[in-house]
C-alpha cells in the first residue's frame, strides 16, 4: 500500500513538472512572453481593463482550441502568471477573436 501511494504521489509530481516546463516555454502557439503581455489584463489582483495591443496579437497567433484545453489546469496559471484562468478566457472576445463554442 505505501508503495502504490509513493507511486501515486511521484506520478502527480512529474506531471506538475512536465506542465511547469510546458508553461515555462509557452503553449499552444503562445510564447512566454505572449503569456506576460496578457496577465495585466488577466491578472488575479488589479486586472486592467483591456488586454494590451501585444497580448491582442500574440492571442491571434495562438491556437485558441488548444488553450481551450488548459483551461481546468487553473492551478498552473495562478502559480506561474498569477492569471485568473476566467479573465484569461475572456481575453480573445476583447481582442476580437472568437474561442471555440466547445471552450
């Protein structure tokens, strides 16, 4: 039993650090740096307004259906970005993009 929840445990630490490399690096077509031009406006504390003219069009070279998948990893935006992952969500309608109706 304890060496199944050993296991278990060293399991969920490799895929925290296999998501925590795929952030660092950017995902879905959106660079690290395309993540930092949006986090004012998806901020968690004091969110801007509007997203910048920068994370407007690092959001049109994404792959919006991709990022639609990290959506329930909310975890690893906060502790990353410190993004809330619903203002995040939100970002492309202000851009004026479209996220997939399945998002």
């Amino acid at each position: 039993m304890a060496k199944a929840q050993a296991m278990g445990a060293l399991l969920a630490i490799l895929v925290v650090l296999a998501m925590s490399a795929e952030v660092a690096h950017g995902i879905c077509n959106l660079s690290s740096d395309g993540i930092r031009a949006c986090q004012p406006a998806a901020a968690i504390r004091n969110p801007t307004d509007q997203p910048s003219a920068a994370c407007c069009a690092a959001l049109a070279g994404a792959n919006l259906p991709c990022l639609c998948r990290y959506k329930s990893a909310a975890g690893v935006w906060v502790r990353f970005y410190k993004i809330d992952i619903n203002r995040a969500m939100g970002l492309p309608g202000k851009c004026g993009l479209s996220m997939p109706a399945n998002c």
